[in-house]
C-alpha cells in the first residue's frame, strides 16, 4: 500500500523532474525511408601481445556518415569495441589458452563532477557528453577471468559496510551513500551489459583468430554472472554452460516479444516491423500507425494489448488525427502487408511510427521510444527510482526488519507483471544499454530517423555517471591505441600477465577452501596482498604443463561425469592420447589434490570402458600414478622436494 | 467401418524386410521378456536422424552418439515412420499406446450436450483427483477404458510395469513426486541458487528422479514394461528454431538413451530386453523461419466471424493474466464484444468452441445453427412490443423450425431415455459391488493394483452419476423443444434457457449449416416477404465460414517465407448418402476445402481402399443434397499431391488417372509419403472417419450402453477442421513461435520409430510405416497378442 501512495506522491515529483529534464525540442519531422541490412558487420583483429599472448579486438564496421562518430579517425573504418587477452604460452595449441581479461573499450570513467552528482539523491540527469580523454587508468579491465571471486568478496564487503555503518546513520548519509552506490552498479550493470551485446555479435572460430565457442560462453557467462552478488562463486565449466544457456535463452526470448509483438499489432491494426540496428537482427521492432484509415471492431476486446504495448491507444488519439509529425511513406501489398524498399505495391500509406521495441526483455517486447510523448519512459523510471530511494534512503526501509514491505512490493511487481507491466528495472537497463550503443553504432537506418530515435532514447539517461554513447564511441579508438602500447614488449600488461601466471601456477591444485581464503586475504587488503608463485625461467613450461593437465582432466572428467561408456560418445584413441599425455605430464605435478583427483578419473574410466585397450591405458597410467605418488610421499619425508611456491606481497 | 491391410501387404512386408536385414549379423530369435520404451514427445524423425549422421569434429563420433550406437549400429529404423491422422499429442499417443484406430482426436474434446471438457493434455486437475481419492487414470485413459481399448501396458500385470508420467498415464506414484521436492530444496540446489546459476527446473528434476527410478527397476527382473517419457523436445521446438537449442536438446536425450541402455545392459535380464525410441509426432522447425500464429478465437468474436462468445480449454495470452496461472482452469469464455444477440449471455450460451491446442490445426464445434435460429426467435417472442403480423410469423418459421428437427431429435431423445435407463441400472449395480470392495488393502493386493483397480470402478461410478445428470438435462431441454406449443396472440413467457440448453450446442452443424450459418437477427431487424412470412435471408445475419475462413489474410506478415493466407484448407466429412461415388460403391466422403476453386474430395470404402477427386464449388442445398462440379486434376489443389515432384507413382502411371483411381491404404502411403503432406490422405480418413465405428466397448458391454459409448465419442467429434498454412499456427494460449504441429506437413508427421535388443536385427527399413504398426509389433514380439495382427511388422 505504501508504494502504491508513493507511486503517486512520486509522479508528481517526477512530473516536475521531468519537466526540467525535457532538453530537447520538438521538430518537425519529414517523410524518410528506412534502410536496413543484417548483414554481420563485427570481426576480430588479433594483435601479438608480447610473445606468448595476444590481444583479440571486436570490431564494429561503421557508419560512413550521420552519426556521432563521424570524428573518429580510424583506418579500419570500424570501431574497436570489446578487447580480449588470450593467454596462448606463446603456441598455436588451443590446450593450454586461457583468457584472462575483457575490456569494454568504450567504457567512460566517470568523473569528479559526475561522481559527485550521483550521490546527490532525486538527482536524475546526466551531465554532459563525458570525459574527452582517455587516461592510464581507464585501461583497467572491465573483467579479470582469472579472479571471479574478487568482485563477489568486494561486493559483499561493500553491501556490509552500507547495511551495518552507513545505513544506521542520518538520512543524509544514507541517501547518500545509497545513491553513489545505486548509481554506481547501474553505471557497471550499463557497461557489462553492453559487453554482453557486443560479444553476443562476435563471429567464433576454433582456428582461426576469433574466440572459440567456448571461450566465448565462458566470458558471456562470466559478464552475466558479475550483475549478480555470488556469481563469481560458480566454477569455470558450469560458467561455460551457463553462457550456452543464457545464449540460447536469449533468443527463445526474442523469438516470442517478436511473434508477440507482431501479434499485438495484427490485434489492433497497427504495422509491425523488425528492425537491424548495428547488423543485431531480430533484437528490435517498430510498430507503425497507418494514418488516414481507421479502426473496426474485432469483437474483442483490445485494452490489454495496449497496456502490453506500454502505449495509449492511437486510434482514439486525436493528435495522429491532425498528425503534424515526421510521417514515412511506405508501399504495402493487397492485404495492407509492408512491403521492403524499393519494392511497388498495390498502394502506399502515410504511416507515423508510435514506438521502438526491444525484444530483449524478458516476457514481453519494451517500448524503448514512444514517439508520441517524449517523456513517457523517462517519467516511469524515474519514478520507478524515486520510490526506491525514498524507501530504502530516506525513510530506510530494510530488507531484513521490514520485509513484509519488500514482500508486498514484490507481490504488486508480479500482479503488474502479470498484466503486461515491465517491472524489472535491471532488465530494462540492460535493454536500454543495447540499444543506445546499438544506435550509435548504426550506420544502415534511415538517418533522419536513427536521429530521432536518438533524441528520444537520450530520455532514459537517467544515470548522473552515465556518458553520452558517441563520445563513447570516440573515446574507445583512443582506449584502443593505449591498450596496444601497454601489449608491446615492455609494456605494463605484458608484466601483469607474468603476475597473473605466477597467481595461476600459485593456485593450482590448491583447495576451494584455500582458493577463497585467499581471495579474501587480496580482498582484505585492498589487492595488495597477492599469493604467487617466485620469478622463474621454468614458470612458463610449468603453466604450460598445468594447463595441459586441467583440459585432459576436463576432458576425462566430462566423460566420466556421463555414466556410461566413455569410447561411445568419444573417439577411443582420442580418449587415450588424453591419458597417455595426462600420465605424462603428471610426472610435473606435485599436488596431492590434484593426483588425488586423477586418479579417481581413471579409475572410474577404466570402469566404464568395456574398450579393452583403454581399459589397459587406464591401468598402466594408474601404475605409474602410484609409482610417483610412492616417490613424491618418499621424497617429501626425506625432505628433498620444496614448495616451489611462496606467497609475495604485490605492489 | 474396419480398415484393413490388402492380405498380401503382411507378406510383401516379411519380403521387405527380409531384404532389408540380409546384413544382419544377427538372427531375430531370442525372445523378448522385457519392453523399455523410450517416449519422446515432438521428435521429428528427419532431425533426428540426420544429426545421428553428423560427426562432431570434438569428439569423433556422431553428434548423437548414443542413438548411433543403440539404434543405427545395434538396432533397426524405421526411417519412414509417420503418425497416422493429426500430428497431435493426444491423439497420437493414443494409437501408439493402443495399436488402434483413434477414437481421441483433439488435445480437448467438448462434450456438444453436456459443455463436459476432455482435457487430455493437463496433468494438475489429474494430480488433484488422484490426491483426492477421485480419479485413478488420466483422462485419455478413462476415455479409452469406457471404450474398451486396452493399452499396451495393460498387456503387462500391474505388478510387472513401471510406467513413467505421461498423457495415458495409470496412477501417480507420489514418492517420485515427493523425491522432486526433496531435491528441489536440497543444499546442493540451494547452493546454485545463491551462486546466482539458479535451481534447475523442476520437471528436469522429475526427469532425474524418474531416471533413477526406471534403472532401479531395472534391476528387478519381475518387471517386464518399462517406460520413459520425456516432453523436453517438443516443448524446445515449439519455443525456438534455433539449431544449437535443439541441438543441444537431442544431446540431452542422447545422453538419457545412453543411460538408459547402459542400465539394460547391466540388468538381469538385458538379452531379452527390447529397447524402444518412439516419437509420437514431428515438429514443423524450420531454421530462420517463425512460426505466426492466427487468431481463430478473434475472427469467431468478430462480426465476419459470427461475433461468438468463444470457448477454448486455456486463457488466451494466459501469460498475462493472473486467471493464466490456475493450473486447473479446463474452460475459459472469452466474450465477444459485438455478440448479435447474446451480449449478457457469455457464460450461459458460448456458441462456438475451440480446440486450438492442435497450433497446426484447430477443430470447430459451432452451436447448431437452427438452435441459433430458435433462441433467437424466442428472444423476438418475447419482446411485447412485436408487432404481430411479425409475432405470427416468427411463431410459424420456429414451429417449422422445431418440425424440420422434429424426427430427429424425438429419435435421439428415444435412444437417450434408453441408453440413461440401462445407465442407471448400471449405476445402481455398481453402487452394491462398490459396497461389497473391501476398504483397506493389504501390501501385496496393492502391488497386484487392486486397490487401484477399485478406485477405479469408483471413479467411473462417479462420471456415470455425472453424465446421468447432465444428459437427462439436455434430454429434458430437447423434450422441451418437442413440447413447444406457442401462442401466436401474447408475447413469450416462460424461460428461455428451460428450451435451449446453456453451454450445449445441440446437433452438428451441416455442411448447408456451415454455408448459411445463422449468427444472429439481420441489423435492420425481421423482415417479412410479400407473404407474410418471415424473410429469413433478409432476418438474419448469415455466414459462409468456408468461404471467410479463407478469405482470411494477414497484414502483418513480415516473412516472405509465409503465405499471407493462414488458412490453408478447411476439413469435413459428408453425410451418407449424399455422396455417392461414380461407381456407386458405398463410402465415406470426406471434404477438403481450400477455396470455390480450389477443393478435394478423398473417397474411402470399407476395406479401406481410397480415391481422391478433384472437385469446385461443392454445396449443400436445403433438402440436404450435396452437389459440386467435378474437375480435372491440377496445381494448387488441396494436399498439393498434383504437383509434389515427391509423388512416387507406379512407373508409366498417369498422375491424374492414379491420384483418383481406388487404391489400397498402403499403396497410398508408398505414394505419398515422401510429398509436402505426407500421409495426409490416409489420415484425413483416420482422422474424420465415423467415431463409432472404433468403439468396440469393453467386452461383456450391454448393445444399449455400447451404443451410448459410441454417441458420447460421436458427440465430441468437431463440425470442422482447420488446417494451417506451412508456418501458421492456431495457438492463443501464448506463444510458438519455433514451431508447431497437428498437420500433415511431412515435418510434423515424420515421427522416430528404432528398436534395438532382444536379438532384434540391424538395419534401416525404408518402407514406410504409421501409428497402427507400432503396439502390435512391440506385443507380437514380446510374444502377446497384437491388437491388429495384419500390422505387425518384425515378430519374433
């Protein structure tokens, strides 16, 4: 009850606010055409990145001319847009790559000012277009794949340290701090997101310079994961499985908002059109209004359609009666279908655009533009976010001792849900996130039109970090050329990934519970404490032979895992090339957990295969499994094998 | 009618496949003890095997390495296996499970007296009778019992069958149930949740519980039928046509039929052990290609339409209401907004009702038209301010009305006095051996199923109480009817629903009805002729749906791969006797409808033999006769048989001269299997052949109360039937856009059959099969009696 009376209180408020933000006139609009293509505009490029990684870049082929990047000077006439290191130990062996770090390239850092303004509370604008520069510490990754676990230890420490020192404080600082730290996450849900798009676009190769299906899964599983407080706890091969089903998932969702969507139209007479934004196919739609015709009776009823639809009736609208908007002239068929471009019909209609979809929200298609009111969307999140910082800022409304409030907000999101409402406020950003870069990106629409979906989408920056898409776009050839100067030789990254591999050889075989006690140590001290293996010449030929026996294990590990006979659902002599090498390099490996866990994996293998030579492959690894176990338990008490590691401070 | 197999067809089989297993290492001698059948819903057999052919290059083997292994290397395919009559669930299921005709032909049936819904597909309102003491069998299987059609799990004692959840499912066994939550709230899941990789599903729970299950008893070598049944895929190709999602959804099934043979082979009894994949219906997937659905319950609300209050067994867009959420719901209304004459009346008198579950197709049950007629002239009666040469005449064109009814419906009304008589008696017997049942059980009678087998006799008792009430309603209304006697001089004062029955539709519609279907009174009112009669062309609003319905046409329809027609072609059998062949020869008439132009009529004779003419214009004139102009064959017909360069016709054979010539079944099906319709001609005859004539009611059944068997099944049968064009669907409920089934699209006939174990040879049959083949074929080979002997295909 209570925030169905704020819902009203803050309409007012947000009316007000909105009124305030209204920064862009209307114009008279003239009639255009649209242009599409879906064609796949994005590749990668591979750089060296010193001698034993490389840098993959995404890249985006762009726009000749009409948009906001029209001042980027780049010789590829694309823009950079998502960068990748694969670690590859200097080798063209796909076994032992890893990937270890992502940036956005067009990610903004924002600035004091921007800064300070997001933690003003009701304070709903974003500033300016952005920072102009691109400096040192905007190279920072946007995802470390190496430390999942980080960002979760960092997360639960700050939402601690709002719930117990922050929240029981004034209301001034808990509003304060509440919004930093709303504005903040929904500043980093923005650009994870926006990974999430580029990255869902990327061509894959398992040869050529592109990142494989696998690599890709995992690093889409591993941004999704990072919107969430614990998922960086889930493990490397369910993230790659997740990123599979979240894919997939994607496109069961889109598929459904497009045949909903078009369903709604055909419901209510109006003209539905997919749309490529960027080369993303099926990702966004436009519902048209055929002007000068009118409206019959179905027999059904067609208010919930426009509850669905987020938008107000049109064929009782008296302004597209007198419509002295930007109109577009479009050939349709004998049935009244839009015909493409260039295509002649039986007649041509007036047709006034009423909203852009996305079809990437869950359950049903967002209104992302509502060409008749410019400030419909930005009013709901607005007041959306209103209610969320009186509640939780203000008045200080907890989760934990006024959950029956939490629990009736949540029924009333679902009833809304329920009839059409698109409650969530995340999987809105996300798609606002898209489509914002997506239409920066743009190069194939209509200009005129692109343009005018551009003012208006501007409406949900709503975010005081948030910086404008182009100068984004500008900012990412800058990030782009500074990331390469940090891969060369001697360049800062190339000393990272060293620390990075001592950390990898550190924590192999070491147990989950010492691999979070460590991530806790790095956390606890603000990074600086780093648990790495020494500076070593041989360091390189030790990753490469630990890698080696984590993808024969995984490989055993998912053959074992199905319960059946291994040589069925793998070639057998593949299978014992993997043991063969995985008995080999064992010989390297002194963990007990790691031996431990190799040899339960044979064993069950051996169990499972009725293939008698694999069966002998497994039993000879085994043997001399035990045979080193027995000289490395011998060797350790007579005290001849060291750790080869130890812990060092970072700096 | 019985549809039999030329005599020679089991020999020509034998031949065949004698020819196709001449590389069989092994000799198809042993006996098989035990069945384990693997029930995949939505399977589409081209998919399937095409994607056992392909390598992956990760791994070296086939992509489905399981399925390869069992069936293509150990076992036999059927590489043309088709469902027979409509690609849909329940129905197909049914003649898979039964080795008979079908006498279940929709997702749901509505009962035209009594409003009763048949909901095959709903498992909750099962679960809560069955928790309630008040339903024992799904309700496919209550219907199959009434009409005496054992399934195939009834040729196994209870004690010796594990029958996994599905749509003809006998009994819930609870403790699996009980497992799913157990699991569903286990640390490990609660672990995943908090990871934020979130908890698995829950019917991927009861897959694993029932996973675990079936290999336990596996091991109990008393047991000799066991199934699985998995919806996983079909639910996936309705929701995407992505190729890596449906990929990944077969991997996931290959990875079960690994399971599930590995565990066969480490059971006692694995030498004897037939493993079968079975699939009940295909999936019209095409990648790239959306399936749109059309809107039937929209154009049954408009005025073209009839302007219908509609029936359907769910909420339409059911995912945004809270009403969407009652997993109970069996019958929703959705008024229409422009009703001619029925506005207030929504809940009392929907005249048209929807079985859309079909997505590919959808049956139509209207309100009989004349009843249409005589409810609306009763609400003219009743109106004081009629004037009365108007009264006059709507009391003479009811009272015609009533009288052109008049021997039918006092027939009908004869027999059904009988029939609830022997009803009662029969409830009566029932109440005293109920009484006399025993009421605790002790363990070993419930492991024989005798307690089940009481509930059951219970529950029936409890449907014939129901159905005597709801019968003797409607009887009491058309008696009613009969007893009209109307005054002419005062205006009409008794209740109306007392004469017309609400949340009936009477008789079925003909198919003179369907051309002239009265919706509601004429705008301007009734208007009489220079005789002072009523003008009833001029009273009433008439609609032609054959003709509307494919008038019909999308605007938005942004595929170019999709018609902007949704509508393919429209279904129904004719009346005997009115539609006697060339030759004169007895038959059944069935007619397809795609425009004036553009018609088929497929012939079908008692010994199953089949012709199709090409015909325009067919009609049906008010004394019942039906008349059409004969032409020549040609493209664009329905079926398109014309011109599918599939058409496998004997060699130097006219198509024209084959196509409308007489044929045996299974020449037809060598014929056509392989075109765009596939067996579409066979199962438009399985599909709308007269109900009755497959009810055999159980044995010992009283010649009155069989006959009352056969009206109840008579009484679900549609008026019509509407085919969708290729990627059109009917679905309302919510959205397919992957793709959909229930046509005779090949891709939605094209169903799996591979069988492997039990000294079953290897090899591929190329020959091509349907529904009626698999059951008896199972049994013959566990050495049972098949329930059609002619259709068993390999035996042991």
């Amino acid at each position: 009850m209570l925030r169905v009376i704020l819902t009203v209180v803050v309409a007012a408020i947000s009316t007000v606010s909105v009124c305030l933000g209204a920064d862009i006139p209307p114009q008279r609009l003239h009639a255009a055409t649209m242009s599409e293509n879906s064609q796949s505009l994005y590749y990668w490029k591979t750089t060296p990145a010193g001698p034993t990684a490389e840098l993959l870049t995404l890249f985006c082929q762009s726009h000749p001319s009409g948009n906001d990047l029209d001042n980027v000077n780049n010789s590829d006439n694309g823009v950079p847009l998502v960068a990748v290191l694969r670690d590859t130990l200097g080798d063209d062996d796909p076994k032992n790559d890893r990937v270890t770090y992502v940036w956005l390239l067009t990610y903004e850092r924002p600035t004091l000012p921007q800064r300070m303004l997001s933690a003003v509370p009701f304070f709903y604008w974003r500033v300016g277009q952005g920072s102009k520069s691109v400096d040192s510490h905007d190279t920072a990754p946007l995802l470390d794949l190496t430390a999942p676990v980080h960002p979760v230890v960092s997360g639960i420490g700050r939402d601690l340290l709002q719930w117990t020192t922050l929240d029981p404080m004034i209301t001034p600082i808990r509003a304060t701090s509440r919004a930093y730290r709303t504005n903040e996450l929904d500043q980093e849900r923005l650009h994870l997101e926006e990974a999430i798009g580029y990255l869902r676009e990327a061509p894959i190769s398992d040869d050529g310079p592109a990142l494989t299906e696998n690599q890709l899964n995992t690093i889409l599983a591993r941004l999704e994961l990072r919107k969430k407080l614990m998922g960086g706890l889930v493990n490397e091969r369910r993230a790659a499985r997740l990123g599979e089903e979240a894919d997939l998932e994607q496109e069961r969702i889109r598929s459904r908002n497009w045949e909903l969507l078009r369903q709604c139209a055909e419901k209510t007479d109006l003209l539905f059109e997919p749309i490529d934004v960027a080369g993303a196919s099926g990702q966004y739609a436009v519902v048209w209004f055929p002007l000068k015709t009118s409206f019959e009776s179905h027999g059904t009823s067609i208010t919930p359609i426009w509850k669905l639809l987020n938008i107000r009736n049109p064929w009782t609208d008296d302004r597209l009666k007198e419509w002295s908007g930007r109109t577009y002239k479009r050939e349709v068929d004998e049935n009244g279908s839009l015909l493409p471009l260039g295509t002649p019909g039986a007649r041509q209609l007036e047709l006034v655009p009423l909203g852009v979809y996305s079809l990437n929200y869950p359950k049903q298609p967002l209104l992302l533009v509502d060409f008749r009111d410019k400030l419909h969307v930005r009013e709901h999140e607005m007041t959306q976010r209103t209610i969320n910082e009186i509640t939780s800022g203000v008045i200080g409304i907890s989760h934990f001792t006024n959950w029956y409030y939490y629990v009736a907000a949540d029924l009333y999101d679902f009833v809304r849900a329920r009839h059409g409402g698109a409650v969530d406020q995340a999987g809105r950003l996300d798609c606002y996130s898209q489509f914002r870069v997506a239409l920066a990106l743009d190069s194939r629409l209509d200009p005129q039109f692109r343009t005018e979906m551009q003012s208006r989408v501007e409406s949900w920056a709503v975010n005081p970090l948030e910086a404008a898409p182009g100068r984004e776009m500008q900012n990412a050839v800058l990030r782009y050329a500074r990331l390469q100067t940090e891969i060369e030789n001697d360049g800062s990254l190339i000393a990272r990934i060293d620390k990075d591999r001592r950390a990898e050889l550190a924590a192999f075989g070491e147990t989950k519970k010492a691999h979070f006690a460590q991530a806790v140590l790095h956390d606890g001290s603000f990074g600086l404490y780093t648990h790495r293996a020494k500076k070593d010449p041989a360091n390189l030929a030790t990753l490469d032979c630990y890698r080696r026996v984590q993808y024969h294990l995984q490989v055993i590990d998912s053959l074992v895992s199905a319960g059946t006979q291994p040589e069925v659902a793998y070639d057998s002599s593949r299978i014992q090339t993997s043991i063969l090498e995985l008995s080999g390099l064992m010989s390297n490996v002194h963990s007990p957990e790691v031996r431990a866990h190799v040899q339960a994996s044979l064993l069950r293998l051996r169990d499972l295969s009725q293939d008698t030579a694999l069966q002998s492959g497994c039993s000879l690894a085994i043997a001399e499994l035990n045979r080193k176990n027995n000289a490395v338990r011998a060797a350790t008490a007579s005290g001849v094998v060291a750790s080869v590691l130890t812990a060092e401070t970072a700096k | 009618m019985k549809r039999r197999l030329s005599p020679i067809l089991p020999v020509i089989c034998s031949l065949l496949i004698a020819t196709s297993f001449g590389f069989a290492q092994e000799n198809p001698t042993k006996h098989v003890r035990r069945l384990v059948i693997l029930k995949v819903d939505g399977l589409n057999a081209d998919l399937l095997h095409r994607t056992m052919r392909e390598t992956d290059a990760a791994t070296g083997k086939s992509r489905l390495p399981w399925l390869s292994h069992i069936f293509a290397e150990h076992g036999t395919i059927f590489e043309n296996f088709y469902t027979r009559g409509i690609s849909l669930s329940a129905p197909s299921w049914s003649m898979l499970d039964t080795g008979r005709h079908a006498i279940i032909r929709g997702n749901v049936e509505y009962d035209r007296y009594t409003g009763h819904v048949y909901d095959y597909l709903n498992f909750f309102p099962f679960y809560l009778g069955y928790a309630r003491s008040r339903q024992v069998d799904m309700p496919g299987v209550e219907v199959l019992d009434r009409a005496g059609i054992p399934l195939l799990i009834d040729a196994f004692p209870y004690s010796q069958r594990f029958q996994s959840f599905q749509l003809f499912q006998r009994g819930v066994r609870w403790p699996t149930l009980e497992h799913v939550l157990e699991h569903r709230f286990s640390s490990k899941v609660l672990f995943s949740i908090i990871e934020s990789a979130g908890a698995p599903p829950l019917d991927e729970l009861l897959s694993e519980e029932t996973e675990k299950e079936i290999k336990q008893a596996m091991r109990k070598p008393e047991i000799f039928y066991l199934d699985f049944y998995t919806g996983d895929i079909d639910h996936e190709g309705h929701a995407t046509n992505q190729p890596a999602a449906l990929l990944d959804s077969l991997r996931r099934l290959d990875g079960l039929a690994g399971r599930i043979w590995t565990a066969i082979q480490a059971s006692p009894l694995s030498n004897e052990t037939l493993f079968v994949t079975v699939s009940d219906h295909g999936m019209n997937n095409v990648p790239g290609v959306f399936s749109q659905a059309f809107s039937l319950p929209d154009f049954f609300n408009s005025p073209q339409g009839g302007a219908h209050h509609v029936v359907t067994n769910r909420h339409q867009l059911s995912d945004y209401k809270i009403m969407g959420l009652n997993p109970l719901v069996q019958r929703v209304t959705t008024p229409s907004t422009a009703s001619f004459y029925l506005a207030s009346d929504a809940a009392h008198y929907p005249t048209a009702w929807l079985d859309l579950d079909g997505n590919e197709r959808a049956s139509v049950q209207l309100r009989n038209s004349d009843l249409n007629k005589i409810h609306i002239l009763l609400l003219q009666l009743v109106r004081p301010e009629l004037p009365q040469n108007v009264r006059t005449a709507v009391v003479a064109c009811l009272t015609e009305t009533v009288d052109r009814h008049r021997a039918a419906w006092t027939g009908t009304a004869g027999q059904l006095e009988e029939e609830m008589r022997a009803l009662q008696q029969a409830i009566q017997a029932r109440k005293k051996m109920i009484q006399t049942q025993p009421k605790t059980w002790r363990t070993g009678q419930r492991e024989e199923g005798a307690d089940k087998a009481a509930r059951r006799n219970a529950d029936e008792l409890e449907n014939w109480q129901r159905e005597y009430s709801e019968y003797n309603s409607y009887l009491s209304h058309l008696k009613a009817l009969l007893a009209l006697h109307l005054d002419a001089q005062h205006p009409f004062r008794a209740k109306i629903s007392e004469l017309i029955p609400e949340l009936a539709l009477g008789d079925n519609n003909t198919v003179g009805d369907l051309q002239n279907y009265v919706a509601g009174p004429a705008a301007g009112g009734l208007v009489l002729d220079s005789g002072g009669r009523l003008d009833q062309q001029r009273s009433f609003i008439h609609v032609n749906y054959f003709a509307q319905l494919s008038e019909q046409r999308a605007r938005n329809n942004p595929q170019p791969a999709l018609s902007s027609r949704p509508i393919d072609f429209i279904a129904m059998r004719l009346p005997k006797g009115a539609n006697a062949d060339d030759s004169g020869a007895p038959a059944h008439a069935y007619w397809l409808y795609g425009d004036e132009e553009n018609q088929l009529l497929i012939l079908s004779d008692d010994s199953s033999h089949i012709a199709v003419k090409p015909i325009q214009h067919l009609t049906q004139d008010e004394h019942g006769r039906i008349n059409w102009a004969p032409q020549q064959w040609r493209a664009g017909l329905p079926l398109h048989l014309f011109e599918d360069e599939n058409l496998h016709l004997p060699a130097a054979t006219e198509r024209a001269a084959w196509l409308s010539a007489w044929h045996a079944e299974s020449e037809w099906l060598q014929a056509v299997h392989m075109c765009g319709y596939s067996n579409g001609v066979i199962s438009i005859v399985e599909y709308l052949s007269p109900v009755r004539d497959d009810v055999p009611g159980p044995p010992g059944l009283d010649l009155i109360l069989l006959r009352y068997e056969r009206r109840r099944r008579e009484l679900v049968q549609a008026d019509f039937h509407v085919f969708a064009a290729d990627h059109w669907n009917f679905n309302a409920r919510n959205f397919n856009p992957g793709g959909n089934h229930g046509a005779f699209f090949r891709i939605s006939t094209h169903s799996v059959w591979m069988v492997a174990g039990g000294g079953v040879p290897t090899g591929v049959i190329d020959e091509p099969y349907d529904s009626l083949n698999f059951a008896s074929t199972l049994l013959a080979l566990t050495g049972r009696t098949p329930p059609m002997p002619e259709r068993v295909v390999i035996s042991q």
